[in-house]
C-alpha cells in the first residue's frame, strides 16, 4: 500500500506543478502514466487525480494560444517598417537643420559632428559628408 500512496502523491505533485507552470511540456493521461511507472487504468481509477488532472485540462484550454508564425512575422515585418520610416524622418529632420544652418552661414559640422558620426554607425551608407551634403539649398 505504500507505493500506491507514493504514487499519487507523485501525481499530484506533477499536476499542480503543470497547473501552476503553463509553459511546461503538455501533460497527457498517458504521459502521466508512463511518468508515474503505473498503468493507464490504474490512473483512470483514481478519482482525485483524474479531478485535478480535468482541472489542469480545463485551465490549459483557456490558456493564451500562440499565434501563427505568419501573423508573428507581418506584425514584425509592420513594426520594422515603422522604425525605419521613423529613421527617416529623423535623418531628414537632421538634413534640414543643416541646412537651416547653411541659410545662416554656418557650416553645420561644427554644430553636429557627433550626430553625424552616431547615423553613420547605425547607417554605413550615409558618411557624414554624404548628409551634410545631400540637401544643399538650391539658388533662385
């Protein structure tokens, strides 16, 4: 008789350890069984285990579902757009200061070398000659 307390207690152990923890493996009666070295009739007798193992089902169903791998991708693909068009704006933004700078006679490298250095990092394309460059104010 000591073993078939043991195993039970073993059983609830792992149930509410299942219960409380959601991102473990899926638990199955079967698995159980196959965990608790007993069979699966032997499990199915029990009444308290198989209450608590219809509760650990019941909860697992109301359980957050992962998402598609689709839907994960266009939502990461929409929000790499956003940053990149927020860059944008920024480097544009940073463009037009220069050159605002420029209608006053001042050269902008004085005023932003350290920004220019911090997009040309983040941005290899662009040297900081390239955007200081790259809206001069056209004559009228």
């Amino acid at each position: 008789m000591v073993t078939l307390k043991d195993w039970r207690k073993k059983a609830h152990t792992i149930l509410d350890e299942h219960i409380v923890n959601r991102s473990l493996r899926r638990l199955t009666k079967e698995s159980l069984a196959k965990e608790l070295g007993i069979s699966r009739q032997t499990l199915w007798r029990d009444k308290s285990v198989m209450d608590k193992f219809e509760k650990y089902r019941a909860g697992s169903r109301l359980a957050p579902k992962r998402r598609p791998q689709e839907l994960r991708i266009a939502e990461l693909e929409a929000i790499v757009s956003q940053l990149k068009n927020e860059n944008g704006i920024l480097i544009l933004s940073f463009i037009l200061a220069c050159n605002k700078l420029r209608e006053n006679n001042h050269d902008p490298r004085l005023y932003f070398s350290e920004v220019a250095t911090d997009i040309e990092k983040h941005f290899p394309s662009f040297t900081p000659d390239q955007l200081y460059d790259q809206y001069k104010k056209n004559p009228k």
